[in-house]
C-alpha cells in the first residue's frame, strides 16, 4: 500500500487525468488484489475450489475496479 501511495501522490501532483477518474477504483482494485494473495497465507476454510470467503470477495472487487475503469472510458467522448 505504500507503493501505491507514493505513486498516487505522484500522480496526484501531476493531475493526471486518468488518476484523477479512477484514482479510487485503481485503489479497490490494488489492495483487493494484495489482499487476495495474502489470503493465501491464511487458515480459513475454502468455498469455491481452493479459494476462501475472502479470496472470493476479493475477486469481485477485482471485478467492480476493472468494470468501472472500462465504464468511465467508454463513456468518454470522442476527440473532435
């Protein structure tokens, strides 16, 4: 998570347009994706194949970054 502050704030200093859209959907998406492999290391039990209730969760927020980045660019209008 410090990464992605450090980067954030770099990005954020720059007002980088994309960062500025999707600043916290990048930010679900980075830590779910951390956290799923942290799940890993610990003992609960699976629900789906060999991943657990959390990895599962994770997953789904995973999803809901990735869908509402590709949301906000194809909205997006097109350059005249």
């Amino acid at each position: 998570m410090a990464v992605f502050f450090a980067v954030a704030l770099a990005a954020l200093a720059r007002r980088q347009p994309f960062f500025m859209k999707n600043g916290f959907y990048l930010l679900v998406a980075y830590y779910a994706s951390q956290r799923f492999v942290w799940e890993f290391l610990k003992p609960y039990a699976a629900v789906i194949g060999p991943l657990n209730l959390f990895q599962v969760l994770c997953l789904a927020l995973i999803a809901y970054g990735v869908v509402m980045i590709g949301r906000e660019r194809r909205f997006e209008p097109a350059a005249a």
